[in-house]
C-alpha cells in the first residue's frame, strides 16, 4: 500500500512550483537568485468598484450631466484627477478619489474599477529561478536540509536559527523570548500560552517553529505578522525524534520558513528549509513510498494522533476493534507500547 510520506532529510535538492491562481505578471527572470520572503508574482485577483453619481455631485439633471463627463471608457485617472465638470459660477467639478480605470459611463453616472492591493506570491524558498511559467509563476530550486509539518498560517519568512528548548516536549514559555531574538527564528517545543505568541510578535521574530500548540491559539496565530509552522500536530505533543535531532543542531544556520496551509490535494506542506551550498550531495525526496518494516511513522489518527513509532511488520487485512476490516500495521511507539492500527492512519517521516 502506498504510504503519504513526511520528509525529514538533513540535505536534498528542493524544488517548488510557485504559482499565482489566476492569470497575473511574473516579476523575476529564469536564473535570477530570489529569498524567501521575495514577491515573485502578483495578481489583481478582486477588484473593487465604486459608482460616482455625477448628477448629484454637480447639482444637475441626470440628462444634462452627460454632457459635463470628461473620461471616457477604458480611460485610467489618478487620485485628484477631474471626472466631470466644471458647472456654473462655483466650478463644481466630481473628481477621482482613488485612482482605478473607468468602466462605464452615462446616465449621470461614473463607474471606477479601482485598483486594488494585489495578491503578493512569495518565492517560499531561497535559491534559483530554473523555470518560468508565464502570467501565472516560476519554480524555485535550493539544495538543504527539509523538515515538512502540518500546519502553518500562511506566512513566510527565515532568520537564523535560534535553538530555545533542550527536550522534544519541553514548552516553550514568555520568559525565554527577549530582545536577542529580534530578527530570527526560534525553535521551540509546545506552545499553550497565548502571550508567547503576543511576546514574539513584540520581539519582531521572523519565525516561530513548534512541535505542537493548543487548537485554541490558532485565531493569536492567525494574526502574527510572522510565520508559525506546527510540525506534529495540536495538543501537547513532543517533537518527532527526527526533526528534532536535525533542527536542534542546526542553531545558528539560516531558517526558511514557510508556514503555508497544508493543501493535501495540491501535494503543499508547510516546510523549513535550511539552505545548504549547491555543490553538497544530496538525497532524493521521494513522494511516494510503500510501507515496509522499519520504517519511521507518525500516527495521523485516533487517541494516539501525533505520536511517532517505528512500523514492526505489516498485518495485511486485519479485522479492527470497531468492527471495521482494514489494511494494518504493528506499531512500536516510542514509549515502547505496541499498537495494531489501520495504515490509513499513518504516515511515513522520510
């Protein structure tokens, strides 16, 4: 059975497609070096509109307004710019308030498309511009080390790596955030307190890693200017030994972090990356793996969500406590104990 697999790896060759979800303009050129943080498209995806009722503004009949319009169709005005008028002694005039492009005009009335901020994509990664896809993005290739999580929102950002806990299921807690941290990222275990969310915001971090967070903490997360990334899920969980032994001995290394909401059918996760130079070997990031014995798993699923095992041997069909007949593996967890659960639940760490 194929499994979903979670990468883990000290160094491979890092390629994403960034890409806008609508037709927009493509900024950088094929072979430009981008950062993380770097808007590589954009795109207007919903313009806003406003009416001006030329009659009332000049003071008179709809009929007679259409004589004083001055834009026409398709025509762009700046902030300030006159739309109709002059009228009488006083010189009333309707001008622009925002600068759009004209719509429609006629019947007393303007319709401006303003124009609104547009949808910034970001590179999501620091490296090379080794493809262009026009009007819609680029793809970006680094090499260094990867660590995939679970959830993010939606923020990206790097830093150099700051290393806050010494044990997967240590807390992370106000009193370790200081101004020393201002600019960078920090690695830190679970979070269940909202003023550490509050405090790293006022410390002006560029990214905040955790093992994992209490589900009540997600509308503070949300607000951050900074991204988070959850790399094992809500609750108070520890870190997986596998991330944890990387990202712990990688203080003081450049952190990419992209926090982006995972999207299971586009195949996004939110990822560190922690670049490396292009001429290190690395090693493939396979995207599809069978289960097999040995094999790293974290349970995705059930009472035990979040906890990580290693896979002792395939069941094959097995009929489950509920009744239910599934595809099955033993699972030994790291506290030792031995679970029989359904491979639907699981996922590989690779």
């Amino acid at each position: 059975m194929l499994a979903p697999v979670v990468h883990v790896l000290p160094v491979t060759l890092v390629q994403r497609k960034r890409l806008l979800p609508a037709t927009g303009k493509v900024l950088p050129r094929k072979g430009q070096k981008v950062t993380a943080a770097e808007v590589i498209a954009e795109a207007n995806l919903t313009p806003d509109h406003v009416l001006l009722d030329v009659a009332r503004g000049l003071g008179v009949s709809i009929a007679e307004a259409d004589k004083y319009i001055q834009r026409q169709q398709g025509e762009e005005v700046a902030v300030g710019d006159v739309i109709a008028g002059p009228v009488g002694l006083a010189r009333r005039v309707v001008r622009a308030t925002q600068p759009g492009q004209v719509v429609l005009a006629g019947g007393g009335q303007v319709l401006l498309q303003l124009e609104g901020r547009p949808l910034e994509l970001r590179a999501g990664l620091s490296g090379i511009v080794t493809g262009l896809y026009p009007d819609q993005g680029v793809q970006v290739e680094t090499v260094g080390a990867l660590v995939q999580g679970v959830w993010g929102n939606g923020r990206v950002d790097s830093g150099l790596l700051t290393v806050l806990i010494k044990s997967a299921g240590e807390e992370l807690t106000t009193d370790r955030l200081d101004i020393s941290l201002r600019g960078g990222v920090v690695l830190g275990g679970f979070c269940g307190d909202a003023n550490v969310l509050r405090d790293a915001e006022e410390q002006q971090l560029r990214g905040l890693i955790l093992a994992s967070m209490s589900s009540a903490l997600v509308p503070e997360a949300m607000k951050v200017h900074f991204p988070i990334i959850i790399l094992d899920g809500f609750g108070r969980l520890p870190m997986n030994r596998a991330a944890f032994r990387l990202l712990s001995t990688s203080g003081r290394r450049e952190a990419v972090v992209n926090a982006a909401q995972w999207d299971r059918l586009a195949g996004n996760r939110p990822e560190v990356i922690l670049p490396l130079p292009p001429t290190t070997q690395t090693i493939e990031a396979s995207e599809i793996v069978q289960f097999s014995a040995d094999q790293d798993v974290r349970i995705t699923h059930g009472p035990h969500i979040g906890e990580v095992g290693i896979l002792n041997r395939l069941l094959g069909m097995v009929t489950l406590p509920s009744g239910i007949r599934s595809q099955a593996a033993e699972v030994q967890l790291e506290n030792d104990e031995s679970l029989v659960l359904p491979l639907a639940n699981l996922e590989v760490l690779k």
